[in-house]
C-alpha cells in the first residue's frame, strides 16, 4: 500500500503559482476566476470568426483558430516563469487552463496535437521546449495523441522580431518539413504565443502542401497581435 501510495502521489503544490496563497490547485480558484480570457462561446470556438482577430493574421492557411487569451497579465508571468524553475508546474497549470478555457464545449476533436517544434536557437539557449512541455499535459488531460515526430525545422530561421511581414515570411518559406505524409484527417497544432501568425501558418502551409484535404486547427495559449512581437 505504501509503495502504491509512492507510485500514485503526485505532490499538490502548496501555493498558488499566482497569488502565492494556499492551495489545493495550481492556480487557486480566486485566481482562476480572475483569469482574463477570450469570449471563444461569442464565435463559436474559433477566432477566425471574429474580425478584430482575422484582420490582425497576415496570413491564414488554417481553418480554425483556438487560444484562450490575449497576451497579458497574469497569462505573461506563467509563460515567463515556464523559463525559470517553476516550469513543469506552469506548463502543467496552463495546459489546465487551456484544456478548461478551449476545450471543454463539445465540438469535433482532432486525431492528434502537433506541437510547434522548436527554433533550434531558442532551444540552444534554454534546453527546453516550453510548447512541447505544456502540450504534453494537454494531451493526457485530452486524451487526444501527441505527434511530435510529423513536423520538424528544416532551417534555421532568423528570430523573428526585427523582421517586417515580408521579410518573416520569406524567413519562414520552407521553414518546416514533414517526416511522413501526413496519415491524419484532423490536426491541432500547438504553440504557447501567437503574434502574427505567420510562422503557423508556415506550418500549416507545409502540411496542406502534403495533404490538401488536411484539416487544420491552431492553438494557442494566447495571441499578441500588437506590431514587432515576436513568434
Ligand atoms: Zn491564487
């Protein structure tokens, strides 16, 4: 019994990460219910629908979008703090916030959650892949598979900040290569932050390109479509 104690026991933190407060969650219920997000039941769980969103992409080779706030506070002190030794309890309590926000009303689910590989730079600097960390609970709080295999980074792409929306899709032209065709119907592709979209889109680009009738929805954990962010 002991050992299976062991086994089972996952260790409840003892304070919200937000307000620091005891609690029986990682974000108490006063923080959660704090949490701004996005009216996603007003377009019917899909940001496209929405004119302030679409008008904000530069490019759209996706058929749905899902992201559950706008980049702000606190959401930006979580996504930061995934950097910093709090990481495995925040990618874990914004998948939980995600999976509570985007996909709890009954719609038809994707076969698979593709995670947005990442910038070999990044993941030089940090040694962790953030997306793939929260995307990883989000697919056992979903019960929808993980592939991570499906998409990789063909080329060292330039950050992405400095560059004008001409120049970043230039960047991103072939950025992505499919290790197979793809063998789903129905995709969700992950990343943490949307800006302008474009490097989604890349990847969204790249898997129509394999398979026309793909379909394709994005994630997100939140969007910030103001001008020079980076993505
Ligand atoms: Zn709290």
């Amino acid at each position: 019994m002991a050992g299976m104690l062991k086994t089972i026991g996952f260790k409840i933190p003892q304070s919200c990460l937000l307000c620091q407060q005891p609690a029986d969650a990682l974000i108490c219920h006063y923080c959660q219910t704090d949490l701004p997000v996005l009216a996603l039941s007003q377009c019917d769980y899909n940001l496209l629908n929405w004119p302030k969103i679409k008008s904000g992409l530069q490019q759209v080779a996706y058929d749905s979008l899902l992201v559950s706030t706008e980049y702000c506070w606190p959401w930006d002190k979580l996504l930061t703090a995934l950097k910093f030794n709090q990481r495995t309890l925040c990618a874990k309590a914004l998948a939980e916030q995600f999976y509570r926000i985007a996909l709890t009303h009954n719609g038809k689910r994707p076969e698979v959650i593709l995670p947005m590989p990442l910038h070999y730079k990044r993941y030089a600097k940090r040694k962790y892949n953030q997306t793939m960390e929260i995307a990883k609970h989000l697919s056992a709080l979903s019960g929808i598979a993980l592939d991570d295999q499906l998409c990789q980074r063909s080329k060292a792409t330039q950050a992405q900040t400095q560059l004008s929306g001409a120049q970043r899709r230039k960047n991103l032209r072939d950025a992505f290569r499919l290790s197979s065709s793809p063998a789903y119907q129905h995709v969700a592709i992950f990343d943490d932050i949307i800006a302008t979209g474009s490097t989604v889109n890349s990847l969204s680009k790249a898997l129509k390109k394999a398979k026309p009738s793909l379909h394709i929805e994005v994630w997100a954990i939140a969007i910030s479509l103001s001008p020079g962010t980076s993505n």
